[in-house]
C-alpha cells in the first residue's frame, strides 16, 4: 500500500508541474497576438496583461503545489504527525477528547500555513495587477471570521461523525454521511442570511428599471426568489460576478457592485439569464446528488481503511493499539484522498462545462446572446482572463469552457446581424 501513495504523489505533482510548464509556455506563445475572434473587442494591452497575469498566478501555483507536496512529506513520511499523535497521547491519553483535538490540530495547522500564501496571492499578485482593493486589516479579519465560522460549524459536525465512528456499529458510515448530507443541505439554507453578512454587505439593488427587467426575466424563466441584491464586492477585489445562492424560499440573486457599475442593463439581464439557466437545467440539484453520492462512496472506502492496519503504515505512521485511532485515520484520509481524486479532474471539468454551454444556450433564448457575448467580452477584459490556456491544462482545471469556444457557440446560436 506504501508503493501505492508513492506512486500516487509522484505521478500527480509530476503532472502537475507539467500541466503548468504547458499553461505558462502556452499562454505566453500567444500572448502578442488577439484571437481572430475577439479582434476589435479586446485591445493588444489588455491581451497582454491577461498573459502576464495568468502566467504570474501559474508561477505562483507551481510554488503552492511544491509546499503542498512538502507539507504532506513532512507530516506522514516525515514524522510530523507521529510527532503530535505521542504528543497528544501522552498528555491526555487515548478517547474521545484524543481524535478530536487530533483533527482539529491538524486541520487549523493546515489552515494557518494557507494564510501566508493567501497574504502573496491578494497583496502580491492581485495588487501588482490592479485587482486587490483589501486593505491588511480587512484580510485579517477575514482570517479571523473564517476561522469562527470554521469553528463553529465545522467542530462540531466533527465531534458527531468521530463519535459515530465510536459508538455507531458496522453502519456508521452510513449514519455519518447521513449527518454530513443533513448538515449540508441545512447550510444551503441559512448561508445567505447567516453567514455571508459576516463577510460582505448586501442591499436591495437599487436601480428600479433595473429591477423591473430582472422581474420581467423571471416571470419568463419561473424563477422564485427571496430578492435580488448588490453585494459589495469592490471593498476586496475590482473582479466581478453575479451568483445566486441558498435553496428553496431562501435562493437570492446577488450582483457584484463591480458588475453593476461596469455592465449595461441588458447585458446585466443576459447574464442573469445565464445563471437562472443552471436552475432551470437543475445542474444545482445534479450537482447536489451527485456530491451526496460520491460522498457516500467517500464513507465506505473511509469505512474500510478504518480496519486496514497498513493503512496507517503506509504512510509512515506507528499507531498505539490501546489508543483509538479515529482521527488519525480521519486525517490519513483527508491527506491522502486528493492524491487519487486529481486524476478524475477532467471529468469533473467536462460535466461543468457542459452544464455551461447548456446555461448560454437557456440565455440566449430567455435574453439576448449578443449580450451575453457583449458582457463575457467585458468579463474577460476587466477579470483578466486568458483567451488563450493551453488546451490540456483547460481539461483539468477549468470548470468553464475556452472564451474562444464559448463565445463561437453563442454566435452560431443568434449571430450578429449586419450593418445595413
């Protein structure tokens, strides 16, 4: 089993770091010249910033890979969670309160050594480029309110599935995926009025004809929703963005002020159109039941591992047998998982495409598609996206079709009309 993470890490950082070289060299190929197809919509320069920036952010996750295949060195092969497994043992002794304050340890390391690179990524990169608008304090207390909602919600949902582990029988798995869906589905309901105000502030949107258009869209679509609001997006980053979140009575629609102040009201109204798409093609509630699905094959693997003693070993650990071993298998787990997953990103990214083009396409019959092309131009312009990634690293990593290809369905689907 030890060959097999082996194997398993040095063919995904391996990858990785190729996927990058691609992206980078790929990118930086085509970064002098506009696609034919967005010649006269986006300028040379800000063609060239969007290489620059994509390359810089591409340099920066080869860094964040390398750290990330090193930490996970240092705490199984290397010792760092044998080290705090005989801590942890010796000062309080096997039970409950030991896989807890296991986890919870392990975890809020793991969370402390991502905020230094999230420090370069907001005050470094995005700065250099024009895009952060955070200030230190801001970040920080980001920082602090992630880990109280973390702490909050995550602990205890913790505490439950460790306990089930315990005391649940041959089944827990099941009971715990159980707890883990209900939990889930619950903070669907209560993230928009709960959780999010602790981080941003979200008014009424403002502009009545506006309001009116969006209202007409969805009386047209058949979408219900609990308002339509402005969030203020510009206190942390120029990107904008539009979304709506929650479930059932509480779904909202949420617009960046920054795409508000940038978009025209009917390319504001396309992109919506594009995102009630994704409700009305039920690519939420597919996604919700495939991730409850996987999770629940996530469970039972977790649930066999469990009773493997090599599994521990295989990835450089020692247990004590008179100390439950719960949270450590939790986090052998957590660590350990990603390493296979990886392969599967292209899938991943296939299915979220195709939810995409299904979601242009409900927009350009509920809208308008040169609107919708009109905005994505913009989009693209202001968020700095490539026009050009490397073909394969677009296979793994992004979530949403090549602008070049997008922007082609959409023209095919209402084109242009001439200019008499």
């Amino acid at each position: 089993m030890r060959l097999l993470f082996v194997l398993a890490l040095a063919c995904s950082l391996l990858l990785k770091l190729w996927l990058s070289r691609r992206q980078i060299r790929y990118v930086d190929a085509h970064a002098h010249s506009v696609p034919a197809a967005f010649a006269g919509r986006i300028a040379r320069e800000d063609h060239l910033r969007a290489a620059r920036y994509t390359i810089a952010r591409q340099k920066f996750g080869v860094v964040d890979t390398l750290l990330g295949a090193f930490t996970f060195l240092v705490l199984t092969w290397g010792g760092g969670l044998q080290w705090l497994y005989r801590a942890l043992a010796h000062a309080i002794g096997g039970g409950f309160a030991f896989d807890l304050l296991f986890v919870v340890a392990v975890f809020g390391l793991l969370a402390l050594l991502d905020v230094p690179l999230e420090w370069v990524r907001r005050f470094r990169i995005e700065q250099r480029f024009g895009f952060n608008r955070m200030t230190q304090g801001l970040f920080a207390m980001d920082c602090l309110k992630a880990a109280f909602v973390a702490s909050i919600l995550g602990v205890p949902l913790l505490a439950l599935v460790l306990w089930l582990m315990r005391a649940g029988g041959p089944y827990w798995w099941i009971e715990a995926w159980a707890a883990w869906a209900v939990f889930s589905l619950a903070l669907g309901l209560v993230y928009p009025w709960l959780i999010a105000p602790l981080f941003n502030r979200f008014t009424p949107l403002a502009d009545a004809s506006l309001r009116q258009r969006i209202a007409a869209l969805l009386e047209r679509t058949g979408f219900r929703s609990n308002g339509v609001f402005t969030m203020d997006g510009s206190r942390r980053s120029t990107h904008g963005n539009a979304y709506f979140t929650g479930m059932g009575a509480a779904k909202r629609i949420v617009f960046f002020d920054t795409l508000v102040e940038r978009l025209r009201p009917e390319e504001i109204e396309a992109v919506l159109a594009h995102e009630l798409g994704h409700f009305r093609r039920h690519h939420i509630a597919k996604q919700i039941a495939i991730g409850l699905v996987l999770a629940l094959g996530w469970m039972a693997l977790l649930a066999w591992l469990r009773d493997q003693a090599e599994f521990a070993r295989a990835l450089g650990l020692s247990v004590q047998p008179d100390i439950p071993n719960n949270g450590l298998t939790l986090v052998l787990f957590a660590l350990g998982a990603p390493l296979f997953s990886y392969f599967f990103s292209p899938l991943r990214s296939a299915f979220s495409r195709r939810h995409e083009f299904e979601a242009d396409e409900f927009a350009a019959r509920h809208a308008s598609a040169q609107d919708l092309v009109r905005a994505l131009v913009k989009l693209y312009q202001d968020n700095a996206a490539t026009l050009t990634p490397d073909p394969l690293h677009s296979a793994f990593y992004d979530s949403h079709p090549p602008a070049s290809i997008r922007i082609d369905r959409l023209l095919a689907i209402a084109p242009p009309v001439p200019v008499p």
